[in-house]
C-alpha cells in the first residue's frame, strides 16, 4: 500500500488498545500528554483547535466545549491564535462524563503547577511546561502519540488519524452522517 492510500486511523480494537495505553504511559507521568491525546481522540477535534482551547471554552455543567479558535503560524512563522475560518468551524461539542472527569484533574494540576503566575479561565488548556502561557508546540502531541503507538504496538497513524478514527467509528455506529459533519466541524458533501 503507497503512503498516499495508507489508512490514517485506528480500528476498533487498536482505539482500545490506544485508549488504554495512553491512560497507562501518560496518566501518571505526564497529565496533559494523556488529556490532549483522549481530548482529541474522543471529539474529533483538529489538533489547532485543541492547542487553543481555553479554560472558559469548557462547560463542565453541560458537559460540552465551544471550540472558536485555532493555532496557525503568523507571518513570521511565529505560532498565534486565530478566530474560526468558516461558520461549520465555530461550534460546541458534547463531552463524556470521563473527559470531563480528566480535564478537571488536568485544570487542578495545571492550576497547581502555576503557582507564581496567573491562572484564568482565560488561561490556555495546553500550554509549555511550567504553566508559562505559551502556546503548546504543535509537534507535542504527534511526539507524544507516536510514543503509544511504538509501545503498544499500533500502525503509525498521525493526530490527524486519531480525527478520522473518531469519524470513522461515529459512522461505524449509525450516528446520522449530518450529526458527524457538524461535530467536526464541516459541511456535508454527498457524492453521487
């Protein structure tokens, strides 16, 4: 199979394993690794959308998350957070009981970690080490990804598979191709 027709995702029993293994390998030792990973693998959401999600973007109440913003780089290749592009990319996701049980824990932790600095409901959910207010290097979550898939021994897939993992299972069980489009934030094309 060429890279191009290479399948980008996880099956059903590899989500598992992945599931498991990032609970297993990062719960512990490193919180934010195992929160953005389950975040993105469990909402579908783009890697830029998941780096700037802010504290005030999560309901917790409603269980759901507003997503309006993305990271791009700037003009001078310097990484910024930028409005929505289109109106299917603005929109707010439900979230299980689990991811809201983990992104407290994760608030609590990084709360903790900012002693000295302030910490707001403005404040970024993924930010550098140390609780600094810089943005989380894109290249993170794919380093950290690629650790489970070597460990548990899982085909090489990109962020951006965990993405289509998530659609593909969604589909998989009957949820109407319109309710997956607009949790992904796309418009529905139906090719005839």
């Amino acid at each position: 199979m060429t890279n191009k027709n290479k399948l980008n995702s996880f099956n059903v029993s590899e989500f598992e394993v992945f599931k498991t293994g990032v609970i297993a390998h990062y719960g512990k030792s490193n919180p934010q690794a195992a929160t953005l990973l389950l975040i993105l693998a469990f909402t579908g959401m783009r890697k830029g959308e998941a780096l700037a999600l802010r504290w005030n973007s999560v309901d917790f109440n409603n269980k759901t998350i507003k997503i309006t913003e993305f990271v791009t780089l700037d003009a001078d290749d310097k990484l910024t957070i930028s409005r929505g592009k289109t109106k299917y990319s603005i929109r707010t996701i439900g979230i299980t009981d689990e991811l809201v049980k983990l992104l407290l824990a994760w608030k609590k932790h990084q709360q903790s970690k900012c002693k000295d600095k302030e910490f707001s409901d403005n404040s970024l959910i993924f930010q550098n080490i140390n609780g600094s207010s810089s943005i989380l290097s894109p290249a993170k979550p794919d380093k950290w990804l690629n650790v489970i898939e070597n460990e548990y021994h899982l085909p090489n897939i990109s962020v951006q598979g965990l993405r289509h993992t998530y659609a593909e299972l969604l589909i998989r069980y009957n949820i109407s191709p319109n309710f997956v489009a607009s949790t992904l934030g796309r418009a529905l094309t139906l090719r005839h």
